[in-house]
C-alpha cells in the first residue's frame, strides 16, 4: 500500500519489479495531484467491485484505454498499470500509445515539496 510517498509492504514481503513500479507510480500522482488521487483509486475500486463483483476490473486496461488522448484521462489505476507494464515489459517502449503515455509523465511538472 501507498501513501503519500510511503510505500508500506507487510514483513518479510518480497518485492518483485511490477509492484514496486505500479506503487511508485502512486507515490507519482501523489507528488502530482496531492491527496486526489486516493478518492481515484477508491471510486474506481468500489466502482469496479460494484459492477463486476471484483476489484480487479480497476486495473485492466482495454484497447479504448490506450486510444485516450492522454494518459490523464484514464483512472489513477488504470494510469498505475500502464506505467509499471511499459518499465516491466520491454516490448512496450516501442508501443506507440504507451511510449506517448510515458512521455506525460516524464514531462509532468511536481508539485511544491510542501504539498
Ligand atoms: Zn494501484
């Protein structure tokens, strides 16, 4: 879990490459957007639970997802996603919607470090 710029495991967790660059990504809207992001991802958790029964909905990415115009567009967890699949899937740095979307983040401007 992520907060802010705290990324929490549990114990004895090992962390393997996806999850650290999916909640590196939170830590991302956090130092982005502040605090917003967190009701983001909990409407589109609760969202997702509510229609399809799961949560996992939240984090699929369909083909309309990599057509947005820009990768604000789409959901903090949906943006999560994309990003830790173009870091942990090397075939993906040559995708044309994912190589746009990642060039978003890296020219995104952060936030006062007082916020
Ligand atoms: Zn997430």
């Amino acid at each position: 879990m992520t907060l802010a710029n705290i990324v929490r495991l549990p114990p004895e967790y090992e962390l393997d490459p996806y999850t650290l660059i999916h909640e590196l990504a939170h830590v991302w809207h956090y130092q982005n957007r502040g605090t917003a992001y967190i009701s983001d991802l909990v409407w589109h958790q609760v969202s997702a639970t509510l229609t399809t029964g799961s949560r996992n909905a939240a984090y699929e990415i369909a083909p309309e997802d990599l057509a947005a115009a820009s990768l604000h567009d789409l959901p903090a967890e949906k943006q999560a996603v994309i990003i830790e699949r173009w870091f942990t899937h090397p075939n993906l740095r040559h995708h044309p919607n994912y190589s746009r979307f990642l060039a978003e983040v890296r020219v995104t401007k952060l936030l006062p470090a007082s916020i």
